[in-house]
C-alpha cells in the first residue's frame, strides 16, 4: 500500500515529509486535510493524532506523528533509496547530525514560526502583531544565525560537510520567512547565503514548492 | 578518559544529561562554566558551543552541544549498559521519535516559556510577564490533555518502556513544580501516574538539585 500522508499542502511540517519522500524517491499520496474548517481538530483525526496538528502518515497500518519522527523513520527504512548520507550511521557522524537537527528546532524553527506568526497568521485571523514580540524574536533570530555564519564558516552543512536531514529541515519554515519579506535574515551573512540557496535549490525542493499547492 | 560535561548544575539542559548519564552508569565529570563571569559566552567556550549555551560534552576529544543530540549519543554508544533508553525495533523505534518530538515541540515551549516568567525572572530580580506565562498556562493545560489520552494507551511518552522520550521531560516538568504548577500534571490521571514514576527513579532524584 501506498504511504498516505496526512497533512495540508502549506504546512511546513507537510511539506519536510513530502521534501524526505521527494529525496528518498518514496511514493507517497498525500490526503488534504482542511485546517480552515478545522478538520484537523475533529475526532477523526485526532484518533490518529491527539494532538490535532499536521501531517500524520500511516505506512501500511502504521500510524506516526511528529514531521522530524516521520522523516526519520522513512529516512532509516528507505536507506538503500535516493539521496544518501541524509542520516548518516557513523556514530560521530550521526552525532554531529542529530545535532544539527536539534539546532534547528530549537534555535530556528520556535523564533522564525514566531516571527511568521506575527506577519502572517495573525494578520490573516485579523489580530494585530505584537511589535515588542516580534523585535524580540527577531533579535534572537539574529543571535542564532551569527552562529550558524560561525559554523558554516568551519563546514559546508549544519551537520558537516555533507548534507544532511537537518539542512532540509530548515527548507519549510525558512522559505515561509522569505515569503513575508524577511529573506535578509539568510542574505545578509555570506556563509548563511551560500547554505541557504544549496539547500533550497535542491530539485526536490523546487519540486514540493511546486506540487504542494491548494 | 571520562566524559567530561561543560555545564552549570542547576541548569536543566545541563540535568537532562546528567540524569541520562547516571541511568546508564556513565560516569562523568561536571566541569562547571561560570555564568555569572559570562564564561559561556568567552571566545573560548563559543569555539566549541557557537550559540554560547551548556551543556556541552568532551568525549575524549569528541565534543557534541544540543542536549537531547548528546542524549542520545550515549543512549546510543553506551546501548550495552544500564537502562535502555532508545528501542532497536524499528516501529518501536519510531514511535520513541515521536515521543522525543512531542516533548520537544508540544511540552517544552511552554513549559520553558512559563519557567522563564515565573521561575528565572524572579530570580533574577525581573517582573514577570503575567500575561505570557497565563498563555502558557493555557497551552500547557490543552497540550497535558492530549497527553493523557496518549498515556492511556502506552505506558510512556515513547511507548511501553521508559525511554529519553520521557526523560526529556524531568528539568521542565520539575521548573513546573516549581512554580507551583504540580496540578497540571496530579489532575490528569494518567499524566498523574507517568509524572510520578519518572520524577521518582532514582538516577533523577540523584541529579534533580545538582547535575
């Protein structure tokens, strides 16, 4: 059976799932789920996913939440597949990995979904932006990706010198934040930039920016 | 040569590997990063840990930030020993990342975020935001639902055996308790009984004050 995925052409964690499927050459469905009339909080989805967000997969029975779990769990079964190395099984490799992919959801993902949040989302559900919030994340933002300009000076990728699922982990929410105006966070620092536009220029990339549309 | 943990012991990221380290019967030296001096943000200490935060770990030369990444790591290097924290089976597996993940974006957001209001800025001399931390409140309330009715279906956060998943948990939960917000986790059944038996192992009760 077909991997099903569960989730919303836009979501930013639907679409990491569709980029790994894309990488990884693994046929998947993906099942539109409407966040505007809320299905993602009605109880037959929140059967599969009690906690109401998006995507969840079923692989053949097997139900998983979580878009970082996901991709990994099709990243270990599919190994032989596609783009290789996205998780790598060398135990310091592997490491430096997991390390990367813990930098950007907790140093990226929570400041530049904030700061989408208070251009974007809340705007659009006729909230004003909080401007003391949004300065503030928007100096964190700055704080971290000085260190990234640090690392990808020393190394090609956030996890070393080859590409790994904490590159493409990054891909989501950081083109969200190009799309509000706010690109100059990745411009403005050389080594950033050069990452930025390997990561994003990537086939599978362009190919989940252009399938996963309403 | 043993493992050496650039940390500050009080600090929760810092307990998070302490407490991983003592279920696995790693010994380690806490070699203590001088906050009040700025030392995390030293040149020194940012040639190592670029975002200038602890814990960091030195494994004979080897050296891992990012709490949960040094995590697992030894979860992994040490599989052989203590408790096994990270299941081989690859469905089992998986349903532990899943575990991982909702801890790392469903509880410590708001839990780190109320900690911040109620707990760090009072200790630091600074006014609460009232506001924020009542939000918080609000999103830890719904989220600690979800987590009942996901904790009465398998025993724990990753699945029916104790895993990181939930060890991932212990400095958060506790900044919680902390605070006076025990109830969150004693007014839900079964968040009640996982709360309990996971901030009562022995390895946390050893690291819970002091890494």
């Amino acid at each position: 059976m077909v991997l099903k995925i569960y989730g919303f052409p836009f979501s930013t964690a639907t679409r990491l799932v569709v980029f790994v499927c894309k990488e990884k050459q693994i046929p998947y469905e993906l099942i539109t789920i409407d966040l505007f009339k809320g299905e993602h909080k009605q109880p037959a989805y929140t059967k599969f996913h009690p906690f109401g967000q998006v995507p969840y997969i079923d692989d053949d029975g097997f139900i998983l939440f979580e878009s970082r779990p996901i991709v990994r769990y099709l990243l270990k079964k599919h190994a032989s597949q596609g783009t290789q190395g996205l998780l790598p099984t060398d135990p310091q490799a592997e490491a430096r990995a997991e390390q990367a992919l813990s930098i950007e959801a907790s140093s990226f993902d929570p400041n530049v979904s904030g700061i989408v949040a208070e251009l974007y989302f809340k705007p659009q559900r006729g909230l004003s932006t909080d401007e003391a919030n949004l300065a503030r994340l928007k100096e964190t933002l700055n704080e971290k990706l000085d260190a990234y300009e640090v690392i990808l000076g020393k190394q090609k990728f956030l996890g070393g010198d080859s590409i790994t699922v904490g590159d493409l982990a990054h891909a989501p929410y950081g083109t969200l934040l190009e799309t509000v105006g706010q690109g100059e966070f990745f411009t403005s620092r050389p080594n950033v930039a050069r990452w930025w536009k390997e990561v994003t220029s990537r086939p599978a990339w362009e190919a989940v920016k252009a399938e996963c549309v309403l | 040569m043993v493992l050496k943990l650039h940390g500050v012991s009080f600090s929760t990221c810092t307990r998070t590997v302490a407490v991983v380290a003592k279920e696995l019967n790693v010994p380690y030296e806490l070699v203590n990063v001088d906050f009040a001096k700025g030392e995390h943000k030293s040149p020194a200490f940012t040639a190592v840990q670029p975002f200038g935060q602890v814990p960091y770990i030195d494994d004979d030369g080897f050296k891992l930030f990012e709490s949960r990444a040094i995590a697992r790591y030894l979860a992994k290097k040490y599989a052989g020993q203590g408790t096994k924290l990270i299941p081989t089976d690859p469905k089992e597996e998986a349903i532990f990342e899943q575990g991982v993940s909702i801890e790392s974006s469903n509880f410590y957001p708001s839990a780190i975020g109320f900690g911040i209001e109620k707990v760090f800025k009072p200790m630091r001399g600074l006014t609460p935001d009232e506001a924020r931390a009542e939000e918080h409140l609000k999103t830890l309330a719904s989220k600690l639902d979800a987590y009942d009715v996901l904790l009465g279906k398998q025993k724990y956060v990753g699945g029916n055996e104790i895993t990181l998943a939930d060890l991932f948990h212990l400095s958060y939960g506790q900044l919680l308790v902390q605070a006076g917000q025990a109830d969150l986790f004693e007014s839900r059944p079964n968040v009640a009984r996982w709360w309990k038996e996971i901030s009562t192992r022995p390895s946390w009760l050893a690291v819970k004050d002091a890494a």
